[in-house]
C-alpha cells in the first residue's frame, strides 16, 4: 500500500477523513492513490468497521 497508516485505528480516521474531504467513493480514492480495496475493507473489517456507501465511511 501507499504511504497510508498501518494500524487499523489510525487507518480508519485517515480513510475516513479522505472520503469525508476528498472522495465520493472509496474506489475512487483506491484509484486514485494506488490503493488496494479489499486490502482496506479487510483491515477495517478486523476491527469491526465496515464500509458504508450511502454514507460514504466506515462505520
């Protein structure tokens, strides 16, 4: 992955924070930062936080 967090905790306020800013979609922002999806959903999974489209976070 790119230069992003690797504690789940950490990773979750800075995708959250990315999606809140900056990007429609958490595809759009994996796009555009290189970054694999199932790779962030599966490590925000772990910590029991699932990705929310309508709402476009983790929650």
């Amino acid at each position: 992955m790119a230069n992003i967090p690797s504690d789940p905790m950490m990773l979750l306020s800075f995708v959250n924070t990315k999606l809140r800013d900056e990007y429609d979609s958490l595809q759009l922002m994996c796009d555009d930062m290189e970054l694999d999806v199932q790779e962030i959903t599966a490590k925000l999974n772990s910590i029991d936080y699932e990705y929310h489209a309508d709402l476009n976070k983790f929650m």
